[in-house]
C-alpha cells in the first residue's frame, strides 16, 4: 500500500494508540521456545553480559519511560500534561544509567525516559514515576525545577537540567569531565562534591551530532586527550536516524566518529539489552579507567513521531512507519523476557498494564497538586541575591600571608604603592582573588605565559602556577563550557573571553545554559562565574569591529546575569570583589566588562595631569550591587548619565560646558549596567534641570534606552534630554572609528541644544 492508497480513517490513527497495541500483539502472539528461567546471577541468554536480575530491572525502567510518553499522549488533550517529546525507541539509555554510578554527572537530551528510570534505583525511596509525573503536569511540587519546565533532572542523582537548545550541553559536559581531573592538580581534590574517579555523561541524538556546538566539544575532547590531559566524558549518541523530519545519511555516525583521532568509538545495539548492555559497560568502564573522552554510538530507534504534534502519517510512507514500529526496543525486550522463561505472556502482560495504571494514576495525582500561580514563583529562583551575606563575603580579607607571598613582599602589596592605572589595578585585583578563594582558575586565550594581549592578568600563572592559570584552545564556546564545569564542580572559574566581539559566538553558553541553570533547577544547581570581558571601543591605532565591539545588547537580553563595567581601577578592585562574592554566596553567573581604551589611561584634563589614576582600595572596601559613582553631588543645571569610556569624557565636557553654560554639571556613572539600578536612575534624576545620557554603545538598544525608561516610569518625562550615542553601524579601522562614536564635542554639542 502506497502513501496515497491510505484510506482517510488510517491517516487519522494514532500512532501511539499502534505502538501501545503492537506490544499487546507482540505478546499474545509470540511462540517460540521457551528456556528454564535463569538464576539471580545468571546471564538473561547465553553469552549476555546482563545477568537476570539486571534485565528484569532495566526492562522495568524501559516500561516506565514508554507508559510515561504514552500517558503525556492521551493527558495533554485533557490539559493535564504539557509535554509530550517522548523517549520511545530510546528506552535502551537505560542501559547507560544501569552502568554508571549516581555521582556520575549526567547531562541528557530530551528522550532519556530509560535513563532516568533507571537511575533512580541507584537511590532507595524514589519514584521516578511520581517525580517525573510533577514534571510533565508543569506541579510547583516538580522536584527538578519547581514546575518551570519539564526538564529531566535531579539533584541527589546528578543529574543535571538541560534546557532544549540543540547539543548546547556538549561542551559544559566536557567542561565538568575536564573539572572533575583538574581538582586534583589545583589541590582541592577533596573538595569535590564527587567521588575522584567520576565520569561524566552527555547524551545526544545523531542529527545534533552535527551541530557547531558538538563539533567544537569533540574537537576540544580530542585536543584535550591528544595532550595526554584526562578528559573522561562519555559522549552517548543516540543514533534513531532521524532529526524531526530529516534523516541521518545511513552510516553516517559511524563514518563520522569510528575513526577520530583521541575520541575512543564504542558501538551498542540500543535496541536489545541482552545484546547491547555489554558493549554499554565497555564503553563506560573504557571511559572510567583510561580518563579519556570516549564515543559511544548507541543504535536507537524513534517511534511515534517526534513529538504529539507530530503527525508523520502526513510526511512519512505507511510502510515505512510500520517498519520503524517493527524495530520497538520494548518488543526484542518482550522476547527476551518470554524466551528466558522470566515472565509469562500472562505475567508480562500483567506487568505492563500494571505500569500503565501506575503513570496514569500520578499523572491524575500530579494535576491535582498546585502549578506556579503568581510571577514571584517563576522568578523565584532566577537571580538570588542577599546582600549582607555578599557584602560581608566581599569585605572578607585574604590571608595576609599568602598575599604576601603572592605579591613578593609587603612593600609590594598594592595598597601602599602609589595610584595607578586600571590594568595594573584589575591585576592587583585578580591577585587578591586568587589569595582569597583557593578554588579560583583563570583561563582563556593567551592569559598564561603572555598575561593577555594587555598584560592584565601578567604575573598570575607565576605566582599561582599552571593548574590555576592557563591556556586554552581558540574557541570561546569551549571556554564558557569548561567555566560551567568547573562550577559544577564547587570551583570559582574566571573565564577570559578576549574580545567583546568574540562573546557573541558563545553567547548561547550564557544565555541558555550558564544563566539559566538556576532557573530550571529550582536553584538546586548553580553556575557561579566570573567572565572577564575586553571590550569597547575608543582603542587607537588598533582595530576595527572586531576590537572594538561597543555593542552589549547580548549581554543586557540575559535573564538573570549581573554585568559591571568600571571605568577607574579602584572601582574594577572592589566590583570584582563584588562580583566573586555574588559568585561564591548566591551562585551568579557575573560578567565584568573592561573598557579596553581605559585601560593604560593615566590623566583625565591634560596630558600627565595623572587625574585617571587611583590607589588601590583596602580589601575591606567593597561595592553594592547597582551602586553608581556620583561626581558633582547637588550640581542640577545637567546631569549625564553615562559608563564606561563615557565617564572620562562625560567629566571633560562637563567642564566645557560648566564654562559655556554656567552651569552646575552632575555625571553619574552607572557602574552596573545589568540589572540597571532603576531606583538609583530615578533619584539622580529627580532634580535635574536637564538630562544627557551618554551612551557609547548603539543606538538601538544600548543602555541609554534602559535609562531613558527608567527616568520615563518614574514620571521625569517632562525634563529636556538628550541621548549622546554611538551609530548603528560596525566600527571601521583607524581614525574612521571615532566618526561612529560619541566624543567629548558630541557631549557639549548636545548641552548646547539643551541650552
């Protein structure tokens, strides 16, 4: 029967419905010879490395997961569900979990239903049934993320929540694996939250294989092991053949991976326990003993569509859906259980329906508990923040001793030299840092032996030696990845990202996955991080777009991340105090903007006036969240609000303009550009006569439009003001640069119009 033979009544069957009665079929039908039931310890059939009471245990979780997508299929028309990718076809990752450990992180796509039904067994008293169920009915009592998603995850089984960007979790996954072996050699072993000889797991399907996001996590896998570096991630491709609706090249994965160089290739039959769970357990003991990022390809198959809305009667030919349905793993499954003489067609029959009625009967359980009702809820866990425990974790001192050795002696502590610039004063910063927090590590492009191609971070591997400070391969998502991993891990990375320009390429590893962690774990799981950043324009003799990148509308679009960006070096020392201290107490995810052009700038009016340096604050000296600096306080006739680069300018024009005008000029510098402090806008606006807003980002969505709303909601609309910003345009080379951003004269241009 051809695709256009179908009848209309068999386009409108419901696959599942098919699926549900094939194995109903299967075993009322199936006739063939039956063995003497095996003991506890014996293999299911001969020469399987899965012993009886493992397969009975594994086939349990394989039923689990399938009556779980079954019962989404039918509860989501009735509005109790609200989820229905399911894992048919998939139930052999079960297999993975079975031959790992809990304390294994596990970074899981999407059809992982076996998996995680399998791994609960690993703990006494859960019920991957009931928790999963919360998770689908969107339950506020959902264990994994409060209701905010169906995410499989969980905190006591490490099990880590993803969200659905497509092979977004290879490289933190990668990263963790890296963390787990780089404890030991910073000296904090014992601080691992888990056993030294751990693994971590990342499952993915083969069409994500392809995605720019895995390549760069196998490429780093593989450079990382090609330097004899312990990486023991075990990469699960979950091969099913089909990306939604395209299909995977026949072969492909095989082709692709079987033959890299320092990628370890084990290949497993999904689809059959008693054939495949042995090839699983070589592949993770593999993994487990050499420390080496290894691939194991697991043959999967997809059945009843992608997801509930996935109709692929409509695309697909009838015979070859039933094809597919003929590879269920759940049917070799059935055989296995009537061959080996452990169940019956009675028994096994009775098992499965009595699974159904278990996920049916939480399902109704879980609709009746209480869903997230009010927006308090659902931002509840997106950017924790108690600021007396920061405060006083920021005003905490380093051991005198150890900043001593640090530094080289005690003349050379940075508070009794004389002012300086803000590189050398970011540098004494981070120096600090890493005297405080034992379990801090700075990483990223030429930060080691060179310092950063601006010296900021001279010194540091000296004095904290390699496994603290070091280089990584050219590739900013990997380094967001090995950041998340090292958090995951109980470390304080500080992650370098060398150009603002070269953020964009990663962003996705802060935006959907760094920031939003405690989002969709409940705040179970955290991501603490500070991201170093250059950035900014105003650079002369140097650059172009590329380094000289003023745009951070990217960065302000983050849910939950905190962004600081100083313009004098004895405010970059008590923000990233701040910053480490929002890392280290409530789990941030923080970014600290530096203003590349500001960072040898010594004088402010005139050349060698020295006005731009400052002394370095005592260690007790922090910053408040939010808190900005004010120069001129009471002066009304202007205020300009500004950051950054536009500080310094902004102070050189006012004083032009207090000459010109005769008037009194207030500048407010921001300091913290996300989340704006809208209350601190407001109250600096509230007696202005007139408002500027330099801004030397874009003009389209740069901070100025943040501040003009904040002044705007408070009810100032009526004050004259102008915006002073840079053009919509990338910034070309040489002197052409500073035609797209605004200057000194653009500020007193625009107080003149005030005027």
């Amino acid at each position: 029967m051809t695709a256009k033979a179908i009848p209309a009544r068999m386009k409108g069957l419901n696959r599942a419905e098919i699926c549900d009665q094939n194995f109903v079929e299967f075993v009322r039908e199936w006739d063939g010879q039956v063995r003497t039931a095996p003991a506890h310890g014996d293999p299911v059939l001969p020469g399987s490395a899965l012993d009886a009471t493992g397969f009975v245990e594994l086939l349990e979780s394989q039923l689990v997961s399938r009556h779980l997508d079954l019962m989404a299929r039918v509860l989501r028309v009735q509005n109790k569900v609200f989820y229905t990718i399911g894992s048919s076809g998939h139930e052999g990752n079960a297999m993975v979990a079975r031959a790992t450990r809990h304390t294994d992180p596990a970074f899981l796509h999407y059809r992982s239903g076996g998996f995680m039904a399998e791994r609960f067994r690993k703990l006494p008293g859960m019920d991957p049934v009931m928790d999963s169920a919360l998770s689908f009915a969107a339950s506020a009592e959902d264990p994994a993320s409060g209701g905010r998603h169906k995410v499989w995850g969980s905190k006591p089984l490490w099990v880590l929540p993803q969200t659905s960007t497509i092979a977004s979790h290879l490289p933190k996954a990668l990263g963790t694996a890296v963390a787990i072996e780089q404890a030991r050699r910073i000296g904090i072993g014992h601080a691992l939250p888990i056993p030294d000889d751990s693994i971590a797991i990342c499952s993915f399907g083969d069409a994500s294989s392809n995605h720019a996001t895995a390549q760069t996590a196998f490429n780093a896998a593989a450079w990382t092991a090609y330097q004899k570096l312990p990486a023991p991630v075990l990469f699960v491709c979950e091969d099913n053949g089909i990306g939604i609706s395209v299909k995977t090249p026949d072969g492909w994965i095989g082709r692709n991976f079987r033959d890299r160089a320092d990628l370890d290739y084990f290949h497993a039959d999904g689809l059959d326990l008693a054939a495949g769970y042995g090839q699983v357990q070589a592949a993770v003991e593999h993994c487990r003993r050499t420390r080496r990022p290894t691939f194991l390809h697991l043959r999967t198959t997809r059945i009843m569509g992608h997801a509930g809305t996935d109709f692929e009667i409509e695309w697909r030919p009838l015979e070859e859906l039933c094809a597919v349905e003929a590879t269920d793993p759940l049917l070799r499954s059935a055989a296995v259980a009537l061959a080996s003489g452990l169940y019956t067609k009675e028994s096994l029959l009775a098992t499965y329906e009595a699974m159904r009625k278990r996920c049916f009967a939480a399902a109704e359980d879980a609709d009746r508990r209480p869903r997230i009702t009010t927006l308090d809820q659902v931002m509840a866990p997106l950017a924790p923040y108690t600021p007396g425990a920061v405060a006083a974790e920021a005003a905490r001192e380093a051991p005198h001793d150890v900043r001593v050795a640090a530094f080289g002696s005690e003349d050379k502590l940075p508070e009794k030299l004389p002012p300086r610039h803000l590189a050398i004063q970011i540098n004494n910063a981070l120096h600090d840092l890493f005297c405080k927090y034992p379990e801090t590590l700075l990483f990223g492009e030429d930060v080691a032996q060179k310092g950063g191609v601006y010296t900021v971070t001279k010194g540091l591997q000296k004095a904290f030696k390699g496994s603290r400070v070091f280089n990584t391969l050219l590739d900013e998502t990997m380094i967001l990845g090995l950041a998340q991993g090292y958090a995951n891990m109980g470390m304080l990375p500080l992650p370098e990202i060398q150009y603002l320009a070269y953020f964009h390429n990663a962003c996705d590893q802060i935006r959907g996955e760094a920031a939003s962690l405690q989002f969709f774990s409940n705040d179970q799981y955290r991501n603490p991080m500070v991201v170093r950043v250059a950035g900014l324009g105003y650079q002369r003799g140097f650059g172009g777009h590329f380094h000289n990148d003023n745009s951070i509308t990217a960065l302000r679009d983050i849910p939950g991340l905190v962004v600081g960006c100083p313009s004098r070096g004895d405010d970059a020392a008590t923000m990233l105090r701040t910053l480490a201290a929002l890392a280290k107490v409530d789990g941030r995810v923080t970014l600290f903007l530096e203003p590349i052009a500001l960072y040898m700038t010594k004088d402010l009016y005139e050349a060698g006036d020295g006005q731009w340096l400052f002394p370095y604050p005592p260690q007790s000296e922090t910053m408040v969240l939010g808190e900005g600096r004010v120069y001129g306080e009471g002066a009304d006739d202007l205020v300009i609000f500004t950051y950054g680069n536009g500080v310094p300018m902004s102070l050189r024009a006012a004083r032009t303009i207090e000459r010109k005008h005769g008037w009194k000029v207030r500048v407010v510098d921001l300091r913290w550009l996300v989340p704006l402090n809208a209350a601190f806008i407001a109250e600096q606006a509230k007696t202005a006569k007139r408002i500027l807003v330099v801004d030397e980002g874009r003009q389209a969505a740069g901070v100025g439009e943040g501040v003009i709303t904040a002044i705007a909601e408070a009810g100032y609309r009526a004050r004259p003001f102008q915006r002073v910003v840079g053009a919509d345009t990338y910034t070309p080379l040489a002197g052409a640069a500073f035609l797209v951003l605004p200057g000194d004269e653009d500020i007193v241009a625009a107080a003149d119009r005030l005027a």
